[in-house]
C-alpha cells in the first residue's frame, strides 16, 4: 500500500520537508513518485528506515554516516545497543546537571541566611537520653557535595521499610531521630544511625524488609545542643546543620562529634515536604573541653 508522503510524515512523526529532504540526499528515497504531479508515496515498510534515521540522529551522528551504518545493514540489535549506550551518558549527564542545580539552590539559600541570621531562632539546651531501635548506616560521601548520605530517594525507601516494621509489629510511630557522627566536610565515610523511640524494648525480633535487624539501645543524652526548628524538604537537613554551625561559630561554640535530626514531621509522613517539621540538633563541648584541645 502507497502512503502520500503528507501521511508517511504524520506515521513517522517527521516533517515533510524533512523526508523531502533526505529524498534528494538518497537517505530515504520515496517508492515512487507521480510523473504528472511530481507527489512523493511510500510504503509502510519504509517506516523502519526512517526510525532507523531519527534513531541515529538522536545518537549525534551526521547524515553521511548514518546512510553509510544503513547501506552497511547495521541491525536491530546493533542499534538498541547504540542507544542503550547513549542512555547511560545521557542519564550521567542528567545526574550530573541535578548535582549542580542543587548546589546553585544551596548556595542562593545560604546567601539569604547571612541576611537572615540575626532573625533565626536557635536554642542551647540539654537533650534528654532515651531508648528505641537503631538502623545503623556507613555510606560514601561524594566530594565537595552536601550529601548525608542516604540522598532522598534511599532516604524515603529506608523510611518506608521502617513503617512497614512499624505496622507490622504494631508498634507506635514516634518522630524517628537521625545521628550523624563526626560530620567532617572532607570524611569519605559518614556513620550514622536511624533510631525509632519507643517507651519498651519489643518482645520479640524487629526484621527490616531487607532482613536487616533492628537493634535496641539506650541512646544518651547530650549535656549542652543547639538546637533549631525548620520546616522544608528532609534534602534541607545537611544546610540547616550548617546553618546552626554557623551560629555556634558566631557566637564562640564548638561542635561535638554527633549532629541530630528529629523528625517531627518528616519523611516517614505523608503530606508535602515544605510542611515538614525537622529539629537539627549539634551537640556542643563542655567548656572544660574546649580548654583541654
């Protein structure tokens, strides 16, 4: 069946100037043409030719070279994996652009705290022990990023899998705290550990979907914190550290080894983010240390 060359461009979703085109460059030659009216027709078997075309174009290669892959009958297969290839990079090059963009917001965001910082609410107060269910974690940092190792995404799978314990165990939800030990801008390594308070220890065995096993402990309470409330996306949690670090500097504190999150509202919740209720915590030495180093 002959297709007009007007219904070939809307099948193959490419213009009729284009088609037009590679015609007369011997890329894609029409099936026929009429005499008297000069119209172009094809045929639908034509149609994996020009996919093959745009295929290619989308890989970045000329239209020399792709008529050279096609006259040298490049397959299918070939081409999948062309494109599968092409995937990755452009993929890593996504990947790579997000990066940035994040580092650009942060960067504007931190600028408009200098403005903001005789206006921040932070407090210095004693932070109570207490005792639940620990997920210990040790993840890779990326150099010159403000990762805290879990990233959003693997925080929220981690966050679900800690509901499902929850509800599968009949366990009551309590805002979950994050500790993050050590917070050096240059570690290649951060550990850190996500524990769900609880009044009891369970009676038996809490088992993660992952078949990792929670583990009970009583975690002890810091003498001296900064302590700072903000409501945004749990992706904020690394800036408003610095944030409070930036206060403690201002007005002659030094850090502790262990920085907090609790999530008052927060990842393992459901609603928007920007409505997410998160207290950072940094744990300030006792003036005795501060004189020994």
């Amino acid at each position: 069946m002959l297709l007009k060359i007007g219904d070939f461009a809307r099948l193959s979703r490419v213009s009729v100037k284009t088609l037009r085109y590679y015609d007369e460059i011997g890329l894609l030659t029409s099936s026929e043409v009429d005499p008297f009216t000069n119209y172009r027709y094809y045929t639908v078997d034509q149609l994996a030719r020009i996919h093959r075309i745009m295929a290619l174009k989308e890989l970045g290669l000329s239209l020399e070279q792709i008529k050279q892959m096609l006259d040298s009958d490049l397959s299918l297969e070939q081409i999948q994996g062309m494109f599968e290839l092409r995937k990755g990079e452009l993929q890593q090059h996504v990947e790579e652009t997000q990066a940035r963009l994040a580092q650009v917001q942060f960067r504007l965001r931190m600028l408009k705290v200098e403005d903001q910082m005789p206006t921040i609410d932070i407090q210095v107060r004693e932070v109570a022990p207490f005792a639940g269910l620990t997920d210990h974690q040790r993840s890779r940092l990326e150099p010159d990023t403000l990762n805290l190792g879990s990233g959003s995404q693997a925080g929220a799978a981690r966050g679900r899998m800690y509901l499902e314990a929850l509800s599968k165990y009949k366990l009551p939800l309590n805002p979950p705290v994050a500790i993050y030990y050590d917070l050096d801008f240059e570690a290649e390594y951060l550990e850190s550990k996500t524990i769900l308070p609880l009044d009891a220890k369970p009676d038996e065995e809490i088992v993660l979907s992952d078949n990792s096993v929670m583990q009970w402990e009583t975690i002890p309470g810091l003498p001296m914190a900064a302590s700072y409330f903000f409501n945004g996306p749990y992706d904020q949690v690394p800036e408003q550290l610095l944030v409070v670090e930036r206060w403690m500097a201002e007005n002659g504190y030094r850090r502790g080894e262990q920085s907090r999150a609790i999530f008052h509202r927060g990842p393992m919740h459901f609603g928007p983010q920007n409505e997410f209720v998160t207290e950072v915590q940094i744990e300030i030495l006792p003036k005795s240390e501060e004189v020994q180093q």
